[in-house]
C-alpha cells in the first residue's frame, strides 16, 4: 500500500501493532504522537496538525476496521485518507487557452517557474508566452529572458519601462498569437502594503483565469499568513512548491493549500527549465510523514 | 520542589510554541532538555509560579544558543590585513546578491572601499542583476562570462583589489542546494582556491525546519564563520537563526530588513529572544 515505507520512528510505532486487530488508545496516541512529529518537522501549520491529529485519533478509536484489516492497515488507511482530503488532487490546468498569473515572497522561485511553465506547455502542443512584469529586481528582465531562450518559448519584458501594469497591459497584446500567457511578477510579502496594492492592480489588467501561489519548500510557518494574505488580495487557485530537490518537506504548501481553498499543481525540482513535474499526492504525502 | 510532572504540560506548550517560531524540532527539544535538566529539583519560591521559572529559564537557554559566538564584526574588519576576503555562501534566492550590495554601501559608510566579485557564473540574469547593483552603488566589479570557474573570478578580484588598494572584496557564489554534491564540491574548491577571511553562510527568516540542514552541510562544505538572516521583515518568527546559531556554533551577524541597500541591520541576541518569546505570549 502507499504508506508501506514508512520513516523509521513511525514505522516503529506502528509494528507495535502487528498482529493486533483491535487499538486501544495508548497505541492511538503513540502513532499520533509520531505522525504529529512528521508534519511538524515538515513545517506545517502547527495548528493544523494538531486538527489532523485529532482527527485520525477519533477515527481510529471510533472506526470499526473492516474484517480482515489488521489494526496496523486500519490506521494507515486513516492517516491517508485524511491527508488526501486536506491535499486533494492536483490542480486542474486544461490544456486549453489561458493566462496563469505567478506570485509569492522574494526569492521562491516565480520567474524560474514562469519559463518552467511555459516550457510544460510548449511540450504538451501549446503555444505559450512569458511576461515579465517584475521591474524592481535588477537584472530580471534579463534573467526572465534568458530562461525563455532556454525554454525555447515566447517571451515580453521591457527594460526601459517602470510600469508593471503598463508592461502587463503591453505584454499581453504583443503576444496576442500565444495561447498561454504566463506572468511573472516581482516578489512581495504579506506585510508590503504598496507591493499588495501593485499586485491588484496587475491581477485587474491581467484578469488571469489562474493566480498560482509559488512557495519556497522550505519555507516555515510564514506560510500561513503569506498564503492568507495573497488569497485575500488576488485569490488563489493553485500552488507551486519549488526547490522540492533539497531536504525540504514542503510541509508549507499544505498549510497554503488548506488557507486558500486551493490544490497543488507544479513541483520544482532543480533550476533547468526541464526541472517541473505536475503534483502527485502519493508521493508529497510520504515525502510529508518522512519516508 | 519542582518534579518532573510540574513540567511537563508546561514544556509541552513551549516546544509547540517553538515549532510555531520555526525552532527546529530538534533543537527544540534539546533547549527543553537543559531547561528541564535545571529545574528539577529546584525549590520554587512563594513568589513564584512554574510558568514563570520556565520561562525565565527558556529566556536564558534561548540567549545562550543564539548569542553563541558573537563578535565585533566591525572590528574584526578594521584590525584584518587588507584586502579582506569574504565570500557569501547559501541556497537559491535566499538574498546572497542583496546582501552583497547592502554590504557594499554599509562598508562605504565607515570609509572602505569595496569590489564585488560574481562568483555566480551559472544563473541565467546573475552578472546582469550583480551588475546594476554594483553601477547604482558605484563600485567596481569583476565578472566573468557565464559558464566560467567561480574561484577564478573570486581570485581575480583579490588581485585586483592587492593591485587597487581596494579594502575589501565581496565573493558571491551561484544559490545551490546542499543535495547537489557537484556544487557542494564546487564551492568547497571556491573555499579553498580562495582562501577567504570570512565566510558569511546567508540564510531567510522564512526558513523553517530545514534551516538545520543547510547550514550543517553548508558548514562542512566551507567553514562558515558568521551568518545573515534576510527577509527579517517577511516575518516575525525568525527561529531559524536559533536553529542555525544552534547547529553552526557561530554568530548570526546581520539581519536583512527589506530590499533597499540600508534594510540591513546588526544581529541584536537579546532582541531576537524577545522577539521569539514575545510572540507565544
Ligand atoms: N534547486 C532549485 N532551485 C530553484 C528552483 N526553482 C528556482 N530555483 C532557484 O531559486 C532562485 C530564485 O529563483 P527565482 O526564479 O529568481 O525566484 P523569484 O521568485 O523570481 O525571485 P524574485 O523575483 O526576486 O522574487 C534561483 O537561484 C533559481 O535558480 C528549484 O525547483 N530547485
Ligand atoms: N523582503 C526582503 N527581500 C529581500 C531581502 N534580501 C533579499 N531580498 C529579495 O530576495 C530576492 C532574492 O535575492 P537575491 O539577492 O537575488 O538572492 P540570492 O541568494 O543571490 O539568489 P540566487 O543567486 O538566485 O541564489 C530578491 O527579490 C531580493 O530583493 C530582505 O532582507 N527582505
Ligand atoms: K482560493
Ligand atoms: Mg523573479
Ligand atoms: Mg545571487
């Protein structure tokens, strides 16, 4: 099953159950205990690991296991399932004529993702464009330019222009021929008001059919109040976990997932415009509990 | 007398409160270990409750590990031989460039001069963004053609700056993650063709439990000397540089507050451990 390979402590605790067919609540405890620990040291919320927690401890005491089920399945099935409920399927992205709109904190890895993206589409038979609306970060234009050349699809910037709107505006009509317009943005926090106020501003030209939350792997319990806030302003559909190549459990993007009512849709896994893989459950959750 | 069961709820609602600063978790409970280790046993004045001598006792425990190590930076660069060398190591997009160029101006207020070396021959846009930092603030810099040897354009720019008089040479290196062994070799080689005073391991406030892992295998990579914390405004966590002061053994130095060129601050121990025990009040 999914969850066989299990990390070490919580496979320890859940051996104890072999052979047992029924839990008594010490043995509840113990495997919540170690689950709680796996999604903590994966940085999600702490609050909703707690929810979780509880949940699967009221399930696993309250479920009668289905004949034949050992204990031990009984309760990995629960953990699962509930995981699932909260991480649900990947985002939807039909392969159609569309505008995504990328955003998130400095540094998470927006414009890779946007010639990611473009290059994903580009290979599924579709005709993309990148703009690059970021005129803050020096050297973006040319950072976002040379990684569409590298993904061999379209792309819009203006150096000489300090409009970001105006660039979105401009970007979208001299690309008018792409079926996939991807935009970058500059990165912004949570607490930026101006920057909140410039995204808005851009996401109202731009009118995208999808805005994607890009979040670093690594990122801690921030998460929560970046994810809140970008919703608020811009409302989510998808998020975008990059970085997944290092040790990073990406704990973050289900908390992010859970505050926008949203999905997961793209993985980052290295810094060439090949290194994107569309989300699978399955393996986030282990990656998620440590296996 | 304090016994074990006193603590235990207690410490229980200090480590989530930890986990919620992003302290490691491991880090986390070895903090809670000391504390319980020096409280049991302990007699409790009348005055007191529990809750108020844990949490004295975290308060120390807390400025114990995150004050490890300090030093006075500005002095350690007043008395170093010039030119000095320091090279800016870290994952991707954490701030390394900005840093560079918050230090470049921050080095120019106290009277150095400075050259910017690009260590970063690889990420598409780097010589162009390291370039327009290093016009709007006027300094020189040395960068070579992408795909070229990172130590060669850090060693080139201490030749240059012998031949200049130039005080001091800021080496950036390309983000990486400490998975890709290529590049951790690579950087060792940066380490050790170069020879650097200090290295500077820069890291994000935003960072949560992997913190931990990074600036050990950074560390072991190229022995790091001090850290920055940037995007310190995105957040009011910051437990990463427990984790980091932790697991490093050496001193957080600076903090980024922003991305203009004067959003860095020095590292300030104490207001840092008010800041992480202030939020779970
Ligand atoms: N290893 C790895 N590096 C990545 C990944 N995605 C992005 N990066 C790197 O992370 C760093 C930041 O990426 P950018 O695309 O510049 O991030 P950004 O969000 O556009 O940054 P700002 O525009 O400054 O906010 C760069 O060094 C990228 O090469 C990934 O999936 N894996
Ligand atoms: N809010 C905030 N943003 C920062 C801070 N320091 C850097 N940034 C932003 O973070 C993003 C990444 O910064 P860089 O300096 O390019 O990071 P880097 O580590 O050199 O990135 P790579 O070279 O790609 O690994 C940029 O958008 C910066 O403006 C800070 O202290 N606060
Ligand atoms: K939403
Ligand atoms: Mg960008
Ligand atoms: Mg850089």
């Amino acid at each position: 099953m999914v969850l066989d390979n299990l990390g070490s402590s919580l496979r320890g605790s859940l051996d104890k159950l072999r052979g047992k067919s029924r839990l008594d609540e010490d043995d509840v405890q113990e495997i919540v205990k170690e689950i709680q620990r796996s999604l903590l040291s994966a940085d999600v919320d702490v609050s909703l690991v707690m929810d979780l927690s509880d949940s699967i401890k009221t399930r696993a005491l309250e479920e009668e296991p289905p004949g034949g089920t050992s204990a031990r399945d009984h309760v990995l099935k629960i953990v699962y399932e509930e995981l699932v409920g909260l991480i649900g399927e990947s985002t939807e992205i039909p392969l159609e004529s569309q505008t995504i709109m990328l955003a998130g904190l400095q540094g998470s890895g927006k414009t890779t993702t946007s010639a990611k993206m473009a290059w994903w589409f580009s290979k599924k038979g579709l005709r993309p464009a990148v703009i690059q609306t970021d005129t803050f970060r020096p050297g973006a234009y040319d950072q976002a330019k040379q990684m569409c050349e590298r993904a061999e699809v379209d792309f819009y910037g203006d150096p000489d222009c300090d409009d970001p709107v105006q660039i979105a505006r401009d970007g979208l009509e001299a690309t008018a021929d792409a079926e996939v317009h991807i935009v970058d943005t500059a990165g912004r926090h949570a607490l930026e008001d101006d920057l909140i106020d410039e995204i808005e501003e851009i996401e109202s030209v731009v009118q995208p059919d999808l805005n994607m939350l890009v979040l670093d792997a690594a990122i801690g319990q921030g998460a929560k109040e970046q994810a809140q806030q970008f919703d608020e302003s811009i409302g989510i559909g998808g998020v975008v976990i990059t970085k997944l190549d290092g040790t990073a459990k990406g704990g973050g993007a289900l908390t992010a997932v859970n505050e926008t009512d949203s999905s997961i849709g793209f993985l980052g896994m290295g810094e060439t415009v090949q290194d994107i893989e569309r989300f699978e459950p399955n393996g986030f959750i282990s990656r998620l509990l440590g296996m | 007398v304090i016994e074990e069961e006193d603590l235990e709820d207690p410490l229980w609602e200090l480590e989530m409160a930890l986990l919620q600063s992003d302290v490691e978790m491991q880090v986390a409970e070895e903090i809670l270990d000391t504390i319980r280790g020096k409280l049991i046993g302990e007699t409790r004045k009348q005055v007191q409750s529990t809750g108020q001598l844990v949490s004295e006792a975290l308060h120390d425990a807390l400025y114990e590990v995150i004050s490890v190590g300090q030093f006075d930076f500005d002095q350690r660069i007043a008395e170093a031989d010039k030119p000095v060398t320091l090279i800016f190591t870290g994952i991707n997009g954490v701030g390394k460039t900005t840093t560079i160029a918050k230090l470049a101006r921050y080095f120019e207020k106290q009277g150095y001069s400075t050259v910017l070396a690009n260590g970063d021959t690889y990420r598409a846009g780097a010589n162009e963004q390291i370039r327009e930092h290093a016009d709007a603030l006027d300094k020189k810099l040395i960068a070579h053609e992408q795909g070229g040897d990172p130590a060669a354009v850090i060693y080139d720019a201490v030749e240059y700056a012998e031949a200049h008089d130039i005080d001091i040479v800021l080496g950036d290196t390309a983000g990486r993650l400490h998975t890709s062994n290529d590049l951790m070799a690579q950087l060792e080689k940066i380490d050790r063709v170069v020879g650097p005073d200090l290295t500077i391991f820069v890291d994000e406030a935003v960072a949560g439990q992997d913190a931990v892992e990074r600036a050990r295998q950074f560390n072991d990579a190229a022995a790091i000397d001090g850290a920055i914390l940037t995007k310190a405004d995105a957040d009011s966590n910051g437990g990463a540089a427990i984790s980091i002061a932790y697991v490093t053994g050496k001193p957080i130095l600076f903090l980024g507050v922003g991305q203009g060129y004067d959003h860095i601050e020095r590292f300030d121990p104490e207001a840092m451990v008010e800041r992480l025990l202030g939020d779970e009040e």
